[in-house]
C-alpha cells in the first residue's frame, strides 16, 4: 500500500498553525494541517477577545478561530482531523503516524501544538472554565474591571498577573500555597504594597463557587484547616503552563521546562526541515497575535527550505 507524502504538515490548528497554513497555501505549498486535540486550539475555551488587531468591537474566540480557518481553506489548505501519535525525525521525508495507525511522509514539518495551562484539578474549576476561572489575566481581566478576583500561585506570573488585574479591578486575592511568594524580589515587593492586593500565605483552593451567571466566590481553606470564602467574579490560574512536546522528547532540543528550541530569530528547529511556532516555543508572551506572528515565520522559513532544496 503507498504511503501519501506531503510537502508541507502542520501539527496544530490555533493561531500560529493556521496563519502558517494561510502563508504556506499562498506559497503554494500544498499544506495540510491536522488540526490535534482541540480544533481551534485555547482561544475555542474563551469568551470574547478585545486585544487581537482588526477587530475593533472584539470577537469570540471561536468566531476569530473560524476566521482564521476559512481564511487557509481559501488558500486550498487541506484540514484534517487528526492527532500525530508519533513521528520519526531521523529519516527523511519525515514519517509521522497519525491517529495510531495512519502513515504519512513530509518533507517539511511545522510544530505549532500549542502549550497547555496547568489547573487545579477542581471539578468546580473544570464547570466554570470560560465563565469566570481563566489562565490568562492579560487576555480576560478587563471583563472584571472594578469587580473582586483572586489569582492562584506565588511566582513571578501570578505576582505579574495579580498586579496587572489590581489596576483594573477593586481588588486582588493572592492564594499562595507556601508560606512565601517564589517571585523575584522587585515582584514580591510590588504586590506586597500594593493596597489592593491581599496575599493569603498557606491557603489552597477547595472549591470554585458560582452560578448560571459564572463564578461567585471561592472557598479556600490554610494549613489549619480553616476555611474561608472569597465573594469574586474572576478566578485566575497562574501556575505555569506545560508545552504540548511529549512527542518531541529526544527527538528535538528542548529547553528544561519543555519548550521547542529553535535557531537565533528564526522558526528553525535543531532538525532541519522542522520549524516551531506558537506557544510551543513561547514561555513569555503567549498571546495569540505573537503566535500567529511565528507561523508567518515558521511558513516563512519552511518556504525557503523547501525552495533551497533543504538548505538553510
């Protein structure tokens, strides 16, 4: 049975797969893009975005993710659904095995798997997703300006973040597990005189409140276990995010936290002919219009590799 060959695959349907299967189809490329295990990537799990260019009353994530999508099918980019299982980097074209048992061979291959923000593991937290629990402040605080809101965590994201929403809302719970904060010291003490922000040390989350409306409060509960509820709209998480790399271990450089290393200012990865865009190599911004950014890149090298005839 013959093995179909593709001349370019993309691995991800968020922001940064989708404009490199917009730049890769307007280059005539033939991309196709499995789209993995959430069709639209983390923007699907939001509400309403108001700081992504071109869109001046703001669009559902969904609605942008659509946008987006159609904007690569006109550019004939075959979508497909699907997972890459596995993928053998060291022969070439490239042979990736999709949904277990369906081989495909590329000759270029565009990492855009997106990284993935940790949770608590509430079942409460999991219900109210989207209607008052986010893990990013940057892209969903303003909807809770001049309300109450706690942010999760003790480093230098969750003082960042809680800083952020205190000069937006009334005010800020900090629910930090230790009995200190692990942010840097012009962080600590940044959120620590900061009036609005409340930081309870040894304190866990036992429960997210909330209603049809969304989130209502927040019962936490300190190391003597004594509980306490927090009347809030906005339950932020900030314990860090995990890069959707598994199946690169051992196979691409990756930095310690899990992150695609790539080339100087470039999409190159440490295998030639594969490129990293998006979240996946992003520990710092992770914001959808810079991921969308590093699939112009990602496409845009992959162009060149393929017109050099796999020289960079």
């Amino acid at each position: 049975m013959s093995v179909e060959r593709v001349k370019c695959l993309i691995m991800g349907s968020g922001p940064a797969g989708y404009t490199a299967a917009i730049y890769t189809g307007r280059a005539n490329l033939s991309p196709v893009l499995y789209e993995g295990m959430l069709s639209g990537g983390q923007l699907t799990t939001t509400t309403e975005i108001e700081n992504f260019p071109g869109y001046p009353e703001g669009v559902m994530g969904t609605q942008l993710m659509e946008d987006l999508r159609k904007q690569a099918e006109r550019f004939g980019v075959e979508i497909r659904r699907g997972i890459v299982t596995d993928v053998n980097l060291e022969a070439y074209p490239f042979i990736l095995t999709v949904d277990g048992d369906r081989t495909v061979e590329a000759e270029s291959l565009i990492v855009a798997t997106g990284a993935s923000a940790k949770y608590l593991g509430l079942p409460s937290e999991n219900k109210f997703k989207g209607m008052g629990v986010s893990a990013c402040a940057t892209c969903d605080g303003f909807f809770y300006r001049g309300q109450d809101v706690a942010v999760v965590g003790g480093g230098d994201t969750a003082a960042e973040e809680a800083s952020y929403l205190a000069n937006i809302c009334n005010k800020v719970y900090m629910i930090v597990r230790r009995n200190e904060l692990r942010a840097c010291h012009v962080m600590q003490k940044r959120v620590k005189e900061n009036p609005k922000i409340e930081i309870l040390f040894e304190h866990q989350t036992k429960e997210v409140l909330g209603d049809d409306n969304g989130v209502n409060g927040v019962i936490v509960v300190n190391t003597k276990g004594e509980e306490r509820r927090l009347d809030i709209t906005g339950f932020f998480l900030a314990i860090g995010h995990k890069p959707n790399t598994d199946l690169f271990r051992g196979k691409l450089d990756l930095n310690p936290e899990g992150y695609i290393v790539t080339r100087g200012n470039t999409s190159h990865t440490s295998v030639n002919g594969v490129f990293a865009a998006g979240d996946v190599r992003d520990p710092r911004y992770r914001q959808a219009i810079v991921a969308a950014g590093s699939g112009c890149m990602a496409a845009m090298d992959c162009e060149k590799y393929l017109m050099l005839g796999g020289d960079i």
